[in-house]
C-alpha cells in the first residue's frame, strides 16, 4: 500500500514538473536541482528506478523518456531524449529538492 502511494506521488510529481533543465535551475523556486550524477551511478549507489514516462519532447517529435528513482527519503530523475531506438542525448538527472524562497 505504501509503496504504490510512493509510485503515484512520483508519478505526478513527473508529469507535473517537465523536464529537468538548466532553466529550471535558475527559478528561485525550482523544485529539482540539476546532478552531475548519471542514472547508472545512481543505481549502483542503491536508487532503485520506481517508474518510467515516455511522451514526445516538448523541443522536438523525438520521444522523451523520464526515469525516477528512490532511494529511502531521496528522489531523482533522469530525461533521455532519443531519436527512433538510439540516445541522442545524454540523460540529464535531476534531485528533488525542496524549494527556497526570497
């Protein structure tokens, strides 16, 4: 029960928040702070991946996929554009963060 709770907040947490940019960063209240971590180092260092999205990229047709990982109170994501079955950038990680204000 908890742990499907778990899913479903992360889920939203996805969709709602877009994609983990630069840009992002830069909002004062930004709710995911850019990693310089990669999604294999996350999983060697006990992240477990709780679910994945796939939907178009908002930059291009490309399919976009959005990973989140979870590891105790510790939330990541990583965005993957890619073009038909190949990567066409390297995935960009994310931590959720909580949010500052001025």
């Amino acid at each position: 029960m908890h742990r499907t709770r778990s899913i479903t907040l992360l889920l939203a947490l996805a969709a709602c928040c877009g994609e983990a940019s630069a840009q992002a960063d830069a909002l004062p209240n930004a709710q995911w702070r850019r990693a310089d971590t990669t999604l294999f180092d996350l999983v060697q260092n006990g992240y477990t991946i709780v679910a994945v999205t796939s939907a178009p990229s908002r930059d291009s047709a490309s399919p976009e996929d959005t990973y989140i990982l979870q590891r105790t109170n510790s939330v990541y994501r990583c965005v993957e554009t890619r073009e038909a079955t190949r990567s066409t950038s390297p995935l960009r990680c994310a931590e959720l963060v909580k949010p500052y204000s001025d």
